[in-house]
C-alpha cells in the first residue's frame, strides 16, 4: 500500500481533495468508528448520531477501496490507527487538517510510533488557508474580526463592488438587532426535516443501546446527513428565512428553536455543504431582489467572517488556549445546564431547547447560557466542555475560540476586545422570556432580583480595576461607579447567594 488516506467524521466532503487524487490501485480510505469520540466529552445523543450517520452514508457513497471500523472495534483513534499501521504498513498517511488539535495529536503519535510519515494537508473547503492566516495575522498587534473580514472580502471579491463593499457599507449589523416585538415572530414554515433512513434508523438504535444516560433524545431525530439532504436544507433556508435574518438574527422567542436561522452549521461543519455554495446562493438571493443587503451581509459575515476567522485563531493559539482562564473564574458548572430546572425562564428555555433538539442559535448561546456562565464566574473549561458535548454543530476548531474566547472571556482578549456583558434587560429586550419568569430584570438586590441583572452588577465590581479604562467597558464601569455603597453592598449579598443556590441546584 502507497497512502492510507485517513478520513474523519467532520470530513464528510464529497469532493474531498485527497479521495480525488488517490490512485485505487495502491491507495485506501481509512474511517473509524471509535467510543472516544462520543465519550471524551458527556455528547448529546443526537451529536453521535449526526456523526456516525454521515459517516455511514459517506462510506457507502464511495467507489473506492475502504478500511472501516464499525463501533465497538476500538476504543480511540490513535488505538485503531495504530493497529492497522502495523498490519498494512503503507508508505505513508495523508490526512486533511482535522477540526480538534486533541486527535490531530493522536495521528501524530501513532504514525510516530510505527515510524510512517503523516501527511497532514489543509482542508480547501475553507475559503481562508491557514498559511494566509498566518501571513494576515504576523506582527498585528490588534486582532478583529471586521478586520480580518475586510480582507477576506476584497481578497474573494465577495460582495463587492470594485473596490467598494456591494450596499455603500462593509456592516449592517445596526439594522440587525430587531426584535420581535409584542405580536412576536409570526407564523413560520417548518423547518426542512428528513426523516431517518434505514441506516441513520440503524445508527440511532445503536446509540440508544449503547449510550441510553447521555444527554438529549433522538425521538424527533431529523437533521441532514447527507451532501443531498443539505443542499435541500440549503435552498429551504434562502426561500423561507434569509429575507428577514438579518432583521431577527438576534431575536428570541419562547418555545422557538428556530425562527429565521439556517441551521447549516451541522452541515457545513461535517463538509457535506461548502460554504462557497451557501454563500453564492445567498449572495444570488441579494441579487435577484429575493433577500434585502442587510439580510445578505449579516449571513455572510458569519460564514466568509467569523467561521474562517475563529479557526485561524484556534489554530494559531492551540493548545494553550485551553488553560486560559483570565478571569479567574473557579465555580463548576450548575446542574442546570444539564437538566434546564431552573425557575430562570430564559435558561429554562434554552437548555431544554438545547437537550431536546442539539441546537440553538448564536444569541441564546452567547447572551443567555454563556453570559449566565461568565456571570457566575464558571470554570472556561467546564462550560468549553459542555458546549462541546450538547450541540450538534460542536467541532472543537469553531467552538472552543467562540466559547473560551467570544463568550467566556478566558483568553483575556484575544478573540474579543471586551467580555460579552450585559443585565436581564438585555434578555427582556430581545425576547418575552422574562414575561413568563418570577425574577425581575430591572432589580438586583431583592430576593426578586433577575439572576442575570444581580451578576452583572456582581461582574462589573468584581473586575472593575481590569476594565476602568478599558475603551468599550469603562462606560459599564462608571455607571457601576454611580451605585452607592449600600446598594453595591446588597449587590454583592445576593450575587453570593445566587451562587449558593446554584451549587445546590435549588436556582
């Protein structure tokens, strides 16, 4: 055998560039099947089976030869590479650049120990190479997204006009953060579903048997596993909800998962849908009058933008990113997030969305469970942990910078300029979650008092030396600055027993 070509369940791309160029006669995929995967973090059953699923049907799809271990064969990756080194001994392996650096590590080192060269090459399905992310980002010293995908705009010629953005504007994000008002969202067409086949059925027996106490359940199991069904995904998105994204992206809605969201992350982040598709049927729904400039960029901005920005950085800074803890932040994980009691309506919602569906879109992630877990003060690798485990869409390459780094703060910095910080009113502004909860989001020191607003307030003293000067929170400081030190006081007296609640599940 000349190349054993390694593929892993988030390199599900039909044209996968290393399959394209194999010679048949000498060369092998190699797929595998392993328990660590669904088990180095507590994952959601419906994240297992999205994974093993598209693996599944990926297999079947192929014409080529193919070694495949099916689960239960190896407990890990490195376990069963290691096994069929020894055995085949190819010239070499050839992997596409994997999304965790934890099982990037476990290639290394089994080919290292059978003394096989490993190939590893850059995945072009992103639009952005990491070399040319290394070549942007060498002697910055600021590092921004809108920065970067300004670049990357005149570098593809993505919505742009000549040398101008298409619209006059490089951002719409202003006309953006609709909500829905008192009437809220409307009527929506259901999202595109697809009924499980024969062998996703397979799959989902299986991960019931095996691993019946994860989280989650796959009763309503519907999401694409194949390059057909999320094309179809695709055009169901651009018809139904594009027009009015942009408008509601950030919006929230009691008992609605997914209102004007696409829902491709999944998809994308499996490659069985290129983001140069997504982004040209977008960008044709802008065009043909069907989607509004503001609608068009915000979508865009989140593929061409932050999806190509955070893997640059995740490959840039691993693996010291996972020690990053700036804060200081020492508090485990609540119950909660495990269970959704709580008689906190807005995370009572999210997280029974979440174990339900293996979903939520990027405001319930970053303003409702992540800014409750910057709030009181989480461990960064617990909740890194947890966003892993839960949703759908979790390869470690894209969460991790948007968890540690976007949500959490922990890498001080690096990713985001200033932590994500804001009181229940937020939550009351973009949503009615707060209208059908106990806790008032406008008081911080009752036993009324919104868990959100108390520890917002709590945040703000807490790490008001870090950020007193700092140009976009010193606002928040100073009108912290404006409490007197009675009312600081019963701030912090209730932000102590909103913690002490929380570690006895009782919040």
């Amino acid at each position: 055998m000349r190349d054993l070509i390694v593929v892993l369940g988030d390199q599900l791309d039909p044209g996968h560039a290393l399959i394209a160029d194999m010679d048949p006669a000498r060369d092998s995929v190699w797929m595998a099947e392993v328990t660590d995967e669904a088990t180095h973090v507590w994952s959601h059953q419906a994240r297992i089976v999205l994974f093993l699923a598209a693996m599944r049907h990926f297999r079947d799809a192929l014409n080529v030869p193919i070694r495949y271990h099916a689960l239960g064969e190896f407990e890990s990756l490195g376990e069963a590479l290691a096994a069929d080194l020894a055995t085949l001994k190819p010239a070499r392996v050839r992997v596409l650049k994997p999304g965790d650096w934890r099982v990037e590590q476990r290639l290394r080192v089994a080919c290292e120990e059978a003394g096989i060269d490993l190939d590893i090459r850059d995945d072009p399905h992103f639009l952005c190479s990491l070399d040319d992310f290394a070549r942007w980002s060498r002697g910055r010293k600021r590092f921004l997204l809108e920065d970067f995908y300004r670049w990357l705009r005149k570098r593809t010629g993505i919505l742009m006009d000549g040398e101008q953005p298409v619209g006059g504007r490089w951002n719409f994000d202003g006309d953006n953060r609709e909500s829905f008002g008192r009437d809220g969202p409307g009527t929506l067409p259901p999202r595109q579903s697809f009924k499980p086949d024969a062998t996703t059925r397979d799959v989902i027996k299986q991960v019931q048997a095996r691993w019946p106490d994860h989280p989650g359940g796959l009763d309503g199991f519907d999401w694409p596993v194949t390059p057909v069904q999320a094309q179809a995904a695709l055009d169901d998105f651009i018809r139904h909800r594009l027009p009015a994204f942009g408008r509601f992206q950030d919006a929230m809605w009691t008992d609605a998962a997914f209102l004007h969201h696409s829902t491709l992350s999944a998809a994308m982040n499996l490659k069985l849908l290129d983001p140069r598709t997504v982004i040209d049927a977008a960008v044709a729904a802008l065009e043909s009058g069907h989607a509004p400039i503001n609608a068009v960029e915000g979508f865009v901005r989140q593929i061409l933008g932050w999806r190509e920005y955070v893997r640059g950085l995740y490959w840039r800074d691993m693996p010291g990113w996972l020690d990053d803890n700036a804060l200081g932040a020492d508090e485990r994980l609540p119950s909660l997030y495990w269970t959704g009691e709580t008689s906190m309506h807005c995370l009572a919602q999210v997280v029974d969305q979440t174990l339900r569906t293996g979903y939520a879109h990027h405001i319930q992630r970053l303003m409702v469970t992540g800014l409750f877990s910057l709030l009181l003060g989480v461990k960064p690798k617990a909740i890194h942990d947890w966003y892993l485990a839960v949703y759908v869409d979790a390869v470690e390459w894209v969460e991790l910078p948007n968890t540690l780094g976007m949500s959490q703060h922990a890498d001080g910095g690096r990713m985001a300029s200033k932590p994500y910080v804001a009181s229940g009113k937020y939550i009351q502004r973009m949503s009615n979650y707060c209208a059908g909860c106990r806790y008032d989001p406008a008081d911080a020191t009752t036993d009324d008092a919104c868990p959100m607003t108390t520890l917002y307030w709590d945040f703000l003293a807490r790490h008001q030396d870090r950020f007193a000067d700092h140009p976009r929170m010193r606002f928040q400081v100073r009108n912290l600055a404006r409490k007197n030190s009675g009312e600081r006081a019963a701030i912090s007296r209730r932000a102590s027993r909103i913690r002490e609640l929380a570690r006895r599940s009782e919040l």
